[in-house]
C-alpha cells in the first residue's frame, strides 16, 4: 500500500492506495469548514491546530494496514505552509519509524491525478484547474513534463466565488452557495463585465468582475436591503461572466493545441453549470471532457495517492530527512510544475 496525506489547507485527509491494482482501499475526510465559516474564510494556525487533531486520529483508524506501507506520499506544495507542515511531520514520523520512502506531491499534480482514482493513467491531457487557490490550464504530458499555459493574474475562481458569497451574507464555502442560488436566478438580469474580453493576453482575472457585483450590491442599497430575488440574480449573473470568462481563454488554446482530451479538475470542477457549458464548447472543437468524480473534486487524500503510485513506479523519492514544505508562489505562464 502506499498511505497518502493532504492538509494543504483546511481539510484533513488520509488514504490508502494499492500499489498493483491501483485501486483506492480506503479513504477518509475531514471537513474544517463549518469551525472557518464564522470568519468568512480560511485561519491558516486554526487550520493548522485542526490538522495536529484530525491526522492522528485518521492514522489511528488504519494502523492494523500500517505493515503493508511501502511508502507515504505527502502533499509538500503548493498551500499553507502551516497546514502542510503538519502532514509533512506525520509522514516523516512513519516514514522514519517504518523504515520505507517518502513520495513528495505537488498538490496541483495530484489534482489532474484525481482523474485517475481506481484507473489507469493516459496522456497527454489539456487541464483546465479550477480550485480555490488556483485558475490555470496546464498541458500536461506526463508525470514529470507538464506545463502552464495560461494563469490567472489576480484572484482564483473559487475565491471569487468565496468573495461574492461573503458580499452577499452566504456563508462559507461560497462556491457552492453562490451554484446553488444562481439556478434560481435570472442569469441576464445584471450585465457583469466579462474580464479581458478583447485581450489577446492568455491569462484569466477576477478581481474586476469580484468588484462590480460590490459595486452592483451598493446600488441595491447593500446586502441588509437585498431580497432572495437580488441575490439569485446577482449568482447567477455572475456565475455567467465568469463561464464565459473561463471558456474565451480556454477557446483560444483549444484553438492552437491537438489534444483531443481536456481535463476539468479543481474543488470549482464540481460546479455542474460550467461543467455543462466547456462540454458544450469542447463538442463544437470535437474534444472529450473528463471529469473527477465529485467526491473527489476538492482536496482530498485519494488523489495524492493515485499520483503517488506513477510516482512510486518511477522512484521519485525524498529522503525523510529533507522533506520540506515550499511556499505557495506566483505561477508564471511557460513555467513547469
């Protein structure tokens, strides 16, 4: 088995992976949101002290498998360091103890790498990542060869999402607040500004699009005086502009690259409208989309697991020794993972 661990953030989580077979043995979650929702976000030390609590006990639920470890894969970048670090310190605990290696996951990796839970892996892929940290397409060739071809220069989608949830007193996580209001809502209602609409710049940005729903919600005398209607209204608008937003970019690429498979992976990969939307495109360029399950769009252990079995296979190995984590960067265009 290889026992992998996520806690880039704020969801704890532990699996267990068949080396052979490849397939997913066990696999577990647990959620931090409903301690960050009263903060309207994510509290990178009390996510961390929810980690120190949460893995322990994980790891306490399949220690009668901990004789079948034949490595750890281990979430080391990109995310908060504070979170990281404590999955970081249990798999150099077992690792060390047990004797056996330490596999170091590229959290964006292991998410094109959700597409392959209880599969077997094939490239080359066109990715479109969606998550809350991170909004970009990258061509990913193999395990070791993928590169970024567009990025986003200010906010990611799911904080945008998060952002235009907290404006209108939804709640945390917004993502799936702000997808649940917009199917009631009139998605023409408010005409949004869709970013970079005549920029040749392959790259995406929210924070425009963030600031006129601000600007919309004060026209409307601010959140306290909106009715359900304003708010279906302001969603589902605003999920429109940014669909529209992700499929221009994304148009434009499909436009210069072969690949017939384009992949949507990324906690935001959940959201059933812009699911629908990119199918309809990528059928007018004669292109598959591949989806994750929905279980495992967001953060999760099975997908660190699954990349660290190609990983296992191809010996990429750290010494427990100089198992770091790496700060969370400004990813640049042309840049690899």
């Amino acid at each position: 088995m290889i026992l992998s661990i996520e806690s880039s953030c704020d969801d704890s989580s532990l699996a267990l992976t068949e080396i052979k077979s490849k397939k997913l043995i066990w696999h577990k979650k647990i959620s931090q949101e409903q301690e960050h929702s009263k903060f309207g976000g994510v509290v990178p030390e009390l996510a961390s002290r929810l980690h120190a609590v949460a893995l322990p006990k994980l790891l306490e639920e399949i220690k009668e498998y901990l004789d079948t470890l034949k490595a750890i894969a281990v979430t080391t970048n990109p995310g908060l360091s504070v979170t990281l670090n404590e999955g970081v310190i249990m798999a150099k605990g077992v690792a060390t103890f047990r004797g056996i290696s330490i596999i170091p996951v590229n959290h964006l990796k292991a998410h094109i790498y959700s597409l392959f839970i209880n599969k077997n892996t094939f490239f080359p892929l066109l990715v479109l990542l969606i998550s809350g940290g991170h909004t970009m397409i990258i061509k990913a060739k193999n395990i070791t060869d993928m590169e970024i071809l567009a990025t986003s220069l200010d906010d990611s989608i799911g904080e945008a999402f998060d952002k235009v949830a907290k404006m209108l007193g939804l709640g945390y996580p917004g993502g799936p607040i702000v997808e649940e209001k917009a199917k009631k809502g009139d998605e023409e209602r408010f005409n949004f500004p869709i970013p970079l609409r005549n920029s040749p710049l392959l790259a995406f940005s929210l924070s425009g699009l963030k600031n006129a729903v601000r600007v919309e919600i004060e026209k409307l005398g601010g959140k306290e005086n909106l009715t359900q209607e304003d708010i279906c209204d302001i969603c589902a608008s605003f999920q429109k502009a940014v669909t529209i937003h992700l499929l221009q970019k994304t148009k434009k690429i499909l436009k210069k690259e072969p690949i017939k498979d384009i992949a949507l992976v990324g906690g935001v990969s959940a959201n059933l409208y812009i699911r629908e939307k990119l199918e309809q495109v990528l059928k007018t360029f004669n292109k598959r989309l591949l989806t994750p399950s929905l279980e495992f769009c967001s953060d999760n252990a099975a997908m660190v697991g699954r990349y660290g079995i190609d990983a296992f296979e191809k010996k990429i190995f750290v010494d427990p020794k100089n198992l770091k984590v790496f700060p969370t960067k400004k990813l640049k265009i042309g840049e690899k993972l």
